[in-house]
C-alpha cells in the first residue's frame, strides 16, 4: 500500500524548502510506523523504495519538472535501481531520506538515497537511474535537454567508478530483460 498521506505531505510541503537547484538536496524526515515494518519488526525492504519515490518526487516539484513535464507530455520514468542495507530502522525509530541528482548522462540520470538514523548513521543507500521520456516523440530526451529547459545552466559532473559501474550493471541487466 503506497503511503498516501506522506506523498500529500511531501507535495504540500514543497514549496517551504525552497527552489532544488542540482547539487542542493532533498531531506525529508520521517518515523518508522507499524504500517512500514516487516515480521522483523523493521522497515520493509519495499518501503525503502516507496521512501526513496518521495525523495524523487519532492526534487521533481522543488526544480519545477511536474509542471514542465505535464505541460509538454513528458513523463519521469525510472529505469532501475540498486540497493544496499547496513543497518535496520526499527519500529518507530526516526530518520531522513536525503536525495540528490548526483550526475547525468546521456538520457540516464543517476540519484542517490540516502536512508540516516536519528544518531547520523547511514542505514541504506538507494542509487537509482531514471529518464524523462517525451510521449509527443516517442523518445528519451537527453538529460541535458531536461536541465535546459528548467531554465539551469548546471552541467553534469562525469560518473565516478560507483556510477559507471551502477549505470553498466542496469544497461547489461535491461539487455537480459529485454532479450526474454
């Protein structure tokens, strides 16, 4: 069940943190409720993905994309994502998911989650490769593209060995995918 609630929060909230300009990040807070645990009475390895939507979502509203996107058919489509757990978020722990677009490529854009207990432990990390796909066109647009017409000059940094790596893993993966 998506969590309705923290989305209408997230999306009502918006506009109090400000502009998200590329490099800024997204911190949303939250607490682990009876509805996000596991019979481990933990955070639900799926919960972490719907927790890193809400991050992706609050920087697609603060840079303005919503709007753009629906204005001219496009559509923010994640491509894959690749998840690590170091530490568990027990019932009614508190903690953050930090965001941030970390660099792009071509039509891939990668994002980073950051899942920090109320100690500034790190928890789980989310890397994530997401596109924006032009419905009028039937295309992927070309990240830069994107940044250009949010009205950003920003340029996108080359991936490190992390993201390289991350970004070859999804492409050979989506190859398999598609191949069945």
């Amino acid at each position: 069940m998506y969590v309705w609630a923290r989305l209408l929060k997230t999306a009502v909230t918006a506009r109090r943190r400000g502009i998200y300009r590329m490099g800024n990040e997204s911190r949303l807070s939250f607490r682990c409720l009876p509805t996000d645990i596991d019979t481990n009475m933990h955070l639900n390895n799926a919960r972490y993905m719907m927790l890193a939507d809400l991050g992706r979502i609050d920087i697609f509203l603060r840079a303005g994309l919503i709007g753009l996107a629906r204005r001219n058919s496009w559509a923010p489509m994640m491509g894959g994502l690749q998840s690590v757990f170091v530490r568990e978020i027990r019932l009614w722990r508190q903690f953050d998911v930090v965001s941030t677009v970390e660099t792009w490529e071509g039509t891939q854009v990668i994002g980073r989650h950051e899942f920090i207990l109320d100690n500034g432990v790190t928890a789980a990390l989310v890397l994530t490769t997401a596109g924006v796909y032009d419905a009028r066109n039937r295309r992927f647009l070309e990240i830069d593209e994107v940044i250009a017409a949010l009205g950003s000059e920003a340029k996108a940094r080359a991936p490190n060995e992390a993201e390289r790596i991350f970004m070859q893993s999804h492409d050979g993966l989506r190859s398999l995918a598609k191949k069945g």
